[in-house]
C-alpha cells in the first residue's frame, strides 16, 4: 500500500504523506512539440507558448460516471497540457481504467492525487500504461515545480491534514508537508507561481461545501500565500466544480475541477461532465473560451 512508498502521517486523522514521497524516475521525452524533463523533484516543460492553455478536471471516483465525456470535450478543446487532480479511482481496475482514458489524450496528462487517492496503486495502474504513454501520463504528487515556460506550478497533493481522506492509506497534506514545499521551492521572485491543490483555499465563495457549509482548508490558503502563488487549481469541494472565482480570495484566483458525476453545486445547479479550461501566463490566472 501507499505506506511503502510514502511516510505514514498518525494522529486523529491518519494519512499518507505523499507530497514527501520518492519522486518518479528521470527520463526525457518529447511530447508533440514539447520537450519533457523530469529530474529529481521538477519537471520542465519546454516549448509551450507564454500563455498556457490549461484544462483542469479530475477523475470520476467515487462516482461510476464515464470518463468519456470529458475525455471528448478536452479532445474538442486543445489544450497544452491537461491537469488531473485526484479522485482516479478507490481500487486496481478502475485506476487502470481512469488512468487509460487519460492516455489515449495527445498531449500531456498531470495527476496530483487528491484525499480518495492511494498513491501506490496509483503508481502501479501507471505502470501498467504502454511506455510512450508513461512519459506523456505523468504524477506530479511528490514534486516541487513543473517549469512550463513563464508559469511555474506547484503541486500539493492530500486531503489537508488527512480529513475528508478515504483511507488511513490515501494521500494527505499536513503543516509539515507545507514546510517540505515552501523549504524546497523557496522565493517566488521571477516566477508566476499557481498551486495545484486537491482542496480550495478558505473563502467566502470558492469554498463552500454542499448548502453553502464552508469546507475550504486554511492550511492550503497558507501554503499558497507563502509561495507567493497567483491562483489555485483545486478538485474539492466539488459543490463547486467548474467555477472559477477570480475575486474570491485576496490575491488568488480560484479554478474548480470538473467533476464527471458528483453531487449538485452548492446553489443546488446540476454538475454537467466536462472540463474548467483556463489560460495561465505571466498576467495570472482566466477562464478560456471552449
């Protein structure tokens, strides 16, 4: 399980401490007209235009609703890079099946797992994709940067201190995680940094939970202000999938996961699948037209 790959968090909320764990091995490829290179803790992505194209979703679990539909709607909007935030699924076949969806996609897939996430089995339903595709598929959970160009994103994977994590096995993120990142990634001088996190940061609207509850962590809000980050991409709460609030927060602007499936929003509007497309660049972080 997770705990052989990554440090195992105790307390009243017990999780896998997977933005600590072994990164993926080095390798570089060439996706399309993007050069990947992964070393140590960062990938660096090379050719991309200044402005980046970015479509963000996250996985169908715990829902059995079919992938496909975002599938065809990220095929439908071009995007540089597709980022996957959590929820591939709770057990081998439905990873596998999530993870094969994503593969048959042409440009780069990002995973950064999320609070129903086991990283092991992530990893191994990863090995379980062709060779090309395992360099174009690639989990971000255990990194520090992905340098695209002028946007530099930092992932931050796990239910904040393990609540809300599906397992004593799945991935979660506590304060001392936070200071492994900010320890590791540093100033923000010369980069535009935006946070890729399961959970939104607390706030007034981007974070409210099922009848308007807030359900934002604080704790990503404090990781996201102290490496100076311009905007969050997060998965959950899903009431609100596939909102962007660009005023929610002072200083940030936050971009929701489309979640194929799931419950309402918090007005009680119904979740359509699909996918949040923004553009990122050194002006921050905007919704893109389809």
């Amino acid at each position: 399980m997770c705990g052989s790959i990554a440090p195992q968090a105790g307390g009243p909320t017990p999780h896998a401490r997977c933005a600590v764990a072994e990164p993926p091995a080095a390798f570089e490829a060439g996706v399309g007209a993007l050069r990947l290179h992964l070393a140590e803790r960062e990938l660096r992505i090379d050719g991309a235009p200044d402005v980046l194209r970015v479509a963000l979703v996250r996985g169908p679990a715990p829902s059995s609703a079919p992938l496909q539909p975002s599938i065809e709607a990220l095929g439908r909007a071009r995007p540089d890079l597709v980022l996957c935030v959590g929820g591939f699924g709770d057990d081998p076949p439905s990873i596998v099946g999530t993870l094969r969806s994503l593969a048959a996609l042409p440009m780069p897939v990002l995973l950064v797992a999320g609070g129903r996430d086991d990283l092991a089995m992530l990893r191994a339903g990863l090995a379980q994709l062709p060779p090309e595709a395992r360099t174009r598929v690639l989990d971000l959970s255990s990194l520090r940067r992905v340098r695209v160009g002028a946007v530099v994103l930092v992932p931050a994977a796990g239910a904040p201190d393990g609540r809300y994590a599906r397992s004593d096995e799945a991935c979660g993120l506590g304060a001392a995680d936070v200071e492994a990142i900010v320890d590791d990634v540093g100033d923000a001088e010369g980069e535009t940094r935006f946070l890729v996190s399961w959970a939104a940061p607390e706030g007034p609207a981007s974070a409210r939970g099922i009848e308007g509850a807030p359900s934002g962590s604080a704790l990503v809000g404090e990781l996201a202000e102290r490496v100076g980050a311009r905007g969050v991409l997060s998965a959950w709460p899903e009431a609100q999938a596939g909102r962007t609030f660009l005023d929610a927060v002072p200083a940030l602007a936050v971009a929701s996961a489309l979640v194929p499936g799931g419950p309402p929003r918090a007005d009680g509007s119904e979740v359509v699948p699909g996918v949040t497309l923004l553009e990122l660049g050194a002006g921050g972080l905007s919704s893109a037209a389809p």
